[in-house]
C-alpha cells in the first residue's frame, strides 16, 4: 500500500485535547530518529544495580518472586522517587497558586533478573506474573492509605521514552492526586454515558470489531474513507484486544481494552492477566518486526479506589496504552497542544498485521 497523503485534524473522542493531525508527509523530511540509542543485551552486568546478586546496590526490597535468591521479578523502594512519606500531606494557597505536598510512594519493579531480555522476548507466563503483580501492588498501596488517591504503573524502556536505566523495568506511583488527564477521561466518559446510556470505551471497542462503512466526497461523488470490519484491530485475545486508536497521537501507537467492560484493573483474575501478557506481547512482536530495536512508554489507566460517583463504574473501562517513542514533539506540537502524526494509523495498523508471528 502506498501511503496516500494526508492531511486531517482528527479528533479524539475521550479527550478532545489530545487530538491529533495527521500529517502524512512531514514523514519525507530529513530527521534523527531519538530511538537510536545502543542496546545492552547480556544477561547479567556487573555494575548493574538491578541485576541479580546485586541486591544490595537497591533501596529497602518491598518484595521478590520468587522468595528465594533465583529470583526473577523484584520490587524496590526508587532510589530517587517522585512522591514520599516523608512529608505530611497538607495544601498550600500561594495566591492564584495551590501546592499540594508530594506525598506517596515510588516503586520499582525489576520485570526480570536478565539484563538484556527484551518484553517481546519473555515468556507470556512471565509478563503474566508481572501483571498480575501491578494489581496486588495497587491494591496494597490503595489499602494501605486512604491518601494515596490514584496509583499509577507504567514502563520507560530506552532513553527516548525517559528510561534511564537499561535493565528491564517498570515503576508503581501512588500520588495524591488523580492525574488530570485521568480525570477528564472519567468525566467525559460520565459525559457520554449519561447522553447516550453505554460505555464509551465499549462503543469504541465494537465500533472497531464490527463497523464497515464508506464517506464519500459531497462534490465530486469520490470514495474518501473506506472502514472495513476490524480495520484497526491489531491483535485479539480470548479477553483483550489490542486496537490502534483512530486518533492516534503517535505514530504506532497501540491500547489495549478488556473485552468486558470493567472500570477496576485491580479486579483482573490470573486467566485474564495470562491473556493480557499474550496480546502485549504479540504487539511487541509486531513492533519489533516493523520497527526493530523499539524505545516505548505504556501505562495503565484505571479508575481511581474512590469514584466521584457511582456512575463511574458503568461508565469508565481501564485500559493500557502503549507509546513506541519514533518522534521529538516539536514547537508547534508544544504550542498548539496538538500532536503531529507522521504515519496514517491505517497505513501503521496494515504494517503492523502483515507480520506473520
């Protein structure tokens, strides 16, 4: 297929601010790539303070699975967190300023005692395990403290996804606030259910499994868009799928829904985690493919232990979105708030399913 050009604002329907255009053929200018950076792959690096038999270079250990010295998924205290319970939680008003104490707690979780391992590479039971440790973490640091508000898991993997360690890893925050990007994909997640009486991650999840239609030029009569059946379906499991958005801030960028609605990951079973870790990590495979040696961020949007209102239950669907990291934002991207997107996600979705796995 070759790319057609395009030029279009598209709009995202969770959150209108982090809408999208699309620009097709800013993708012909000369640029360095950020994701060029040299990749580590023994199994084990002595001065590495994530590798085993390195434990003492870590903070406190929180925990180890498993429980003996042949560990291969360990969490630890950050060395340099963001939040701490070193400070009172207490709010300040400056003038027009409000401070807020950053209380909480920053985790690390080492996904696997090799240095080198690639997520792609690991075993699904494995990844499973890792994912299955996220929830037994949230559960634990919401329990633990009725001022830990929101709890947050995500993965910076490479220097231009803002990883600054090459060992494999992810990092569980407990803040004490509810990001604001969280909050509005709550709100007008409310918003939409209570206009039209369902999920409006569910809408977008069939509208991507069963829709088929064609736009049509008004003047001309010309065929503009055609939307097949699953057209931006990436992978497919027994619980989840993994779906490119259509407006997709970055070029492969790729989220993951459970097939049921849910608004809770901390509700997810040991089966549904199982599938998860397979469709994660047929993407990744998928990417690998296409992209080679990939730098990305994902992260994991659930609601919060506390909802404003019941509604939020109905009306909100946690979800993983994952962010291979190709691009610099640049002056116009920070100006306008509206990200530039070089690749079609059509085009993207298409490279992305040819990859035979």
């Amino acid at each position: 297929m070759v790319d057609q050009k395009i030029r279009e604002i598209r709009i995202n329907p969770i959150i209108p601010a982090e809408s999208v255009l699309i620009a097709t053929e800013r993708g012909n200018r000369p640029e360095k790539k950020p994701g060029s950076a040299s990749f580590d792959s023994r199994s084990l690096v002595s001065e590495c303070p994530f590798c085993r038999g390195n434990e003492n270079q870590t903070p406190g250990e929180i925990l180890r699975v498993p429980g003996d010295g042949n560990w291969q998924i360990r969490v630890v205290q950050n060395l340099y967190p963001v939040f701490g319970d070193d400070h009172l939680l207490s709010d300040l008003n400056l003038g027009v300023h409000h401070v807020i104490d950053g209380y909480g707690q920053h985790e690390v979780v080492i996904d696997h005692a090799n240095h080198g391992i690639q997520l792609y590479q690991m075993e699904q039971s494995h990844i499973s395990r890792i994912f299955s440790l996220y929830r037994d973490r949230m559960k634990q640091l919401y329990t633990a403290n009725e001022n830990h508000r929101y709890v947050l898991v995500f993965k910076n993997f490479g220097p231009a996804a803002g990883g600054s360690i090459a060992h494999t890893h992810s990092q569980i925050i407990a803040m004490p606030v509810v990001p604001a990007n969280v909050e509005m994909e709550i709100d007008n997640s409310r918003k939409y259910f209570q206009n039209q009486g369902k999920c409006i991650f569910c809408t977008l999840m069939d509208e991507s499994l069963t829709y088929e239609g064609t736009v049509y030029d008004r003047f001309s009569g010309e065929q503009k868009k055609r939307i097949e059946v699953e057209k931006y379906i990436v992978e497919k499991g027994d619980y989840f799928v993994a779906i490119k958005p259509f407006a997709s801030r970055f070029p492969w960028e790729v989220h993951i829904l459970p097939r049921q609605h849910c608004h809770d990951y901390c509700s997810i079973s040991d089966t549904e985690c199982l599938d998860l870790a397979g469709v994660l990590r047929r993407v990744m495979l998928r990417l690998h493919a296409v992209l080679g040696f990939v730098e990305y961020n994902y992260f994991l949007h659930s609601a919060p232990a506390v909802l404003k209102t019941p509604e939020d239950e109905s009306s909100f669907h946690w979800h993983l979105e994952l962010c291979p990291r190709t691009t610099i934002p640049n002056g116009f991207e920070l100006g306008s708030g509206l990200a530039i997107n070089t690749v079609s996600p059509e085009r993207a979705v298409e490279q992305l399913r040819a990859v035979q796995i």
